[in-house]
C-alpha cells in the first residue's frame, strides 16, 4: 500500500481540496494522513523535506503535487 500525506492549513481552498483529492484516493491503494499545518506546525520542516512550497499539497511516495494555492509555507511558520 502506498502512502499519501495530504497537507493543509484549514483555509476553506485547503477544505475543499481536502474533500475532492484526498477522499478520492481508493483506500484499498493508498494509506491517506491529513496532516493540518496550521495545528501542527511541528510538521512543516517535514513537508519541506518532501518539497512541498504552499498548501493544500498531496504527497504521493515521497512526489509532492500542489493542487492550488491557498498558503505558502513560509506564512504558516
């Protein structure tokens, strides 16, 4: 199974992506964590490490994908 992080700050462009990208994933191939920056900002350092530069961003194997820009990282730290 692969893993998907699907990174966001609570702002409604995140909620919305959110609701269509990371809920479309089939469950039986990808493991989905949501992770919310803006409540956990220890884990920004991690989302720049896998090269993510604004939310709402999903992470697939290590491959980052920005859907649309609601943040940049730099604004949530």
């Amino acid at each position: 199974m692969s893993k998907a992080l699907f990174f966001h700050a609570g702002c409604p462009v995140c909620v919305s992506a959110e609701q269509q990208f990371a809920a479309a994933l089939d469950p039986a191939r990808y493991a989905v964590e949501v992770v919310h920056l803006g409540e956990q900002k220890s884990r920004i350092a991690e989302a720049e490490r896998l090269g993510v530069k604004s939310v709402p961003a999903l992470v697939i194997d290590g491959q980052p994908f920005h859907i649309n820009f609601g943040a940049a990282l730099a604004d949530l730290k």
